[in-house]
C-alpha cells in the first residue's frame, strides 16, 4: 500500500505540475467522435473530453484495465490516469486523462489512425492538405502495400505486445 501511495503522489505532483505549469494546447481532432483533445506543455499528458456513454464504459473496465496494465506494463494501450467531471451551469464535461503516446520528440514521417477496417477509413482531402496529416487504413494501404519492413527482434516485441493488448481487450470485453 505504501508503494501504491508514493506512487499516487509522485504522480498527482507531475500531473499537477504538467496542468498547470502552462496553458494547455488544443489538437485538431480528424476523428468522428467529437471529442476535443488537449496536449499539456511538457508534452506528457492528453486530456480528451468524453461523452457520458464512453466515461461509463472506462470505469466498467478499470477492474481489468488496472490488472493488464500490472501484467503487460509494456501496453501498446493507452494509459489512463484519470476520469473527471466538471459541472458548471447545469452542464456537465468529462475528461479522460491519459499518456501521451506520441511525443514531440519522436521524429514521425508519417502519422496513422488504423482501425483494422476499409470502410470509410481514408483521410479527407482536408485532412490530406494539412502539415502532418493523419492518414487512415485506406491509406496505408495504398501507400504501403508490401507493409512495413522491421527487423526480426522489432517484430517479434511488437507482435508479442499486441497480442496480449488484444487478448487483454478480449478478456475485457467478455465481462460485459
């Protein structure tokens, strides 16, 4: 407990340090659900708004969530930290705090949202015309149609990864 505890408040310390440190930066959001994101200033947090529906489905699964992140620490999921909700004015926002799973300072050539499905799932010509797009599989599959070469090492870490994240999401789910 003890452990847990100072682990509690190193983090609340860094995330209190990171919210308030400096304004937060709004992100363009090319996705369809309508939530707005926000990046903190030292680049370590995202804070993404969430309608009521997904802010019940996040605590349904912190049960499991917390027992995968203790068994697969090296999750290529995202890692939530937190689930607010501020009212004001008989209006209620929700927010999910999370890691940042794409730093600043890792040099990104390109920039995918893959889904694992064709339908509708290419960026728009908007999205297209942006600095650094954010291209979806349709893309992908178009601008790489061989995939992508990795060496072995890389590969099997990465393939290992996911196949627990999935077999964690499977499990997750069958609860409810």
């Amino acid at each position: 407990m003890l452990r847990l505890r100072s682990e509690f408040d190193s983090f609340r310390d860094r995330l209190q340090m990171s919210l308030c440190h400096e304004p937060l930066r709004e992100l363009s959001n090319p996705g369809a659900s309508g939530s707005t994101f926000y990046l903190t200033s030292n680049d370590e947090f995202i804070i993404k708004t969430v309608q009521h529906k997904e802010a019940e489905f996040l605590q349904n699964l912190l049960a499991g969530y917390y027992m995968n992140l203790n068994h697969n620490p090296r999750t290529l999921l995202p890692k939530f930290y937190g689930l607010y909700c501020y009212q004001c004015g008989g209006k209620s926002v929700r927010v999910v705090v999370m890691n940042n799973l794409l730093p600043s300072v890792v040099p990104m050539h390109q920039k995918f949202d893959l889904k694992g499905s064709t339908f509708k799932r290419k960026a728009s010509k908007h999205e297209r015309s942006k600095r650094f797009p954010t291209f979806k599989d349709l893309d992908f599959l178009e601008q790489h149609p061989d995939g992508i070469l990795l060496e072995t090492d890389t590969y099997n870490a990465l393939m290992k990864t996911i196949q627990r994240d999935c077999q964690a999401w499977l499990l997750y789910s069958s609860f409810y």
